[in-house]
C-alpha cells in the first residue's frame, strides 16, 4: 500500500476498504459523512488528536479487503446527517430550487409521520430538512421517499438557488427557472477542492443571494451577469463580476471553465473566494473567460 497524508480519506477508503477499521478503531466514526471522507489523513489526524506518521504506518499495512460488519453497522447511514446528541439522524431531500408538487409534498409528509420525524424545516436553501430519525430508519425513510439525497454538506455543489424568473415574477429580465434546472442537472453533487454554492436570480435585486455565493448569475434586461467569489458565514464576501451581457449558453460554457480551472488549481478546501486573492482575479479571469 502507498497511502499518503495528502490524500482524502474517502481515497484511502475507496483503495481499501479495510482501512476503515483503523479510522474506526482510532475513533474516527464518521465514515458515512461526505464533510469528514472529504478531509485529508493529515487533516483527519489533527482533528482526532493522533500521531500521522503511526496513523500512516496502521493504514498502510492493513491488507486488502472489505471493512469489517462492526465498522459497517458503526457507520453513519448513507444521506443522513448527525445531529446535536449524536443519536438522531436528518436527512435533506434533493428538490431542485424548492420546486415541488402535491404528490411529493403528500409523500415527505407521510413519512415524516409515520417514522415520528421530530421536524420538518424549509430551510434557507430551498431545501425541505427533515430531522430526528434513528439510524435504523435512515435507509427505510430513503427506500419510501423515493428520492435522492440533496448534497448538504461535504465539498460539492450544494443545493442551486433559483427564483421564479420570467416564468411568474412580473419584475424579472431573464429567464431563472430554466437555467437552474440545468445548473442543478449539471453541477449538484459534483466534488470539488472545497464546498461551492450557486444561484441564480432573474433580476438584479438577487432575491436568491447571488451576490454572495461562489457562482451568482444575475438576470439584467441585457441578459445574465456572471459573478463569482463571494460566501456568506461569518466573514461574508460580495462575488465579483467576470462577466456580463452573456446569453445562457455563454452562461453554462463559463461555468463549465471555471469550474474546470478550480478543480485544477485550487488546494484542498480551499473556497473560491480565497482561491481567487490567491492567484489574482485578473489572472483568473484571462484563464475562464471564453473567446
């Protein structure tokens, strides 16, 4: 075995899954969570208080094979997320821009009551949470709701804002339903060096936060500004302009550059806000910006 600090731990798992009896065995508990297989050994190390080099040493002499029916059953649940007493489970069903029908709301609904689902939360990112699970009934919940799970947490593309556009608000410029739906099809759920969130809103006003997101695209009566770099947390950023005027295939084919330059180039965890001081807007820009 060649296992390096450097790597995640999701790719010492997937090169042998027996690994994941040492991280059990080190109190490293949460394999099942995309936030903590994301992190490098090195990083996983720090944070659990061990010694990397015997870390290192352990991992790569355990032979290949499967992890064990303990660590499996130690687990966290596929989708869930752990919550404050480390004995409940939510879970975040994926609803592209909060839109839904009756069907699907009956159907969160009835499961919610049948498995006694302490809350349900419309949060902040168009999602619907459903919160205080067992772990037994993660998979079960999964299997009836018949639904993906939306990507939460983890360095991915979360959930993708969008507001009604052109297709319900009366003060829109452009069309935002229609895009989200293809930067939701193409982008959520795509691993990167670090979290990312996007949005769309079809006018100026940026009702869905596009102005402090990492890619906001912004309907003007001109078409979409594309903007980029900005966060909220507890040091927010405003996104910086790279773009505007665009029609929406400018639109997707940008992003896809920019994505693609930040995969390349960006370190592990590193967002694109800080990605962007580090090696210069201006410089990033002349790299994405299409011909």
């Amino acid at each position: 075995m060649n296992i390096s600090k450097e790597m995640t731990v999701k790719e010492v798992l997937e090169l042998n899954p027996a690994t994941a009896d040492v991280f059990r065995r080190m109190g490293m508990h949460c394999l099942g969570c995309p936030s903590a297989t994301a992190e490098s050994v090195a990083g996983a190390a720090r944070t659990h208080g061990l010694d990397i080099e015997m870390l290192l040493q352990e991992l790569n002499s355990v032979d290949l094979g499967d992890m064990s029916d303990e660590t499996r059953a130690d687990a966290l649940p596929e989708g869930a997320i752990v919550q404050r007493d480390k004995q409940h489970f939510a879970i975040v069903p994926h609803i592209p821009g909060g839109l839904v029908d009756p069907a699907t709301l009956r159907r969160i609904a009835d499961v919610a009551e049948k498995y006694n689902c302490a809350a349900i939360k419309l949060t902040t990112a168009q999602r619907i949470a459903l919160v205080g699970f067992s772990k037994e009934d993660v998979p079960k919940v999964w299997e009836e709701l018949g639904m993906k799970p939306g990507a939460a947490n983890g360095n991915r593309v979360r959930n993708i804002k969008f507001c009604p556009g052109t297709a319900f608000c009366k003060r829109a410029d452009q069309d935002a339903i229609g895009l989200g739906l293809e930067l939701d099809r193409r982008y959520h759920g795509m691993e990167l060096p670090s979290q990312m969130k996007m949005a769309v809103s079809g006018c100026p006003r940026k009702c869905t936060d596009a102005g402090t997101v990492d890619i906001g695209v912004v309907g003007t009566p001109k078409g979409y500004t594309l903007m980029v770099g900005g966060s909220g947390g507890i040091k927010p950023r405003l996104a910086r302009v790279l773009a505007d005027g665009l029609d929406r295939e400018r639109v997707l084919v940008t992003i896809d550059r920019v994505l693609d330059y930040y995969r390349a180039h960006a370190e592990r965890n590193e967002r694109l806000g800080h990605f962007l001081v580090r090696v210069g807007f201006d410089a990033f820009r002349e790299a994405v910006m299409c011909e």
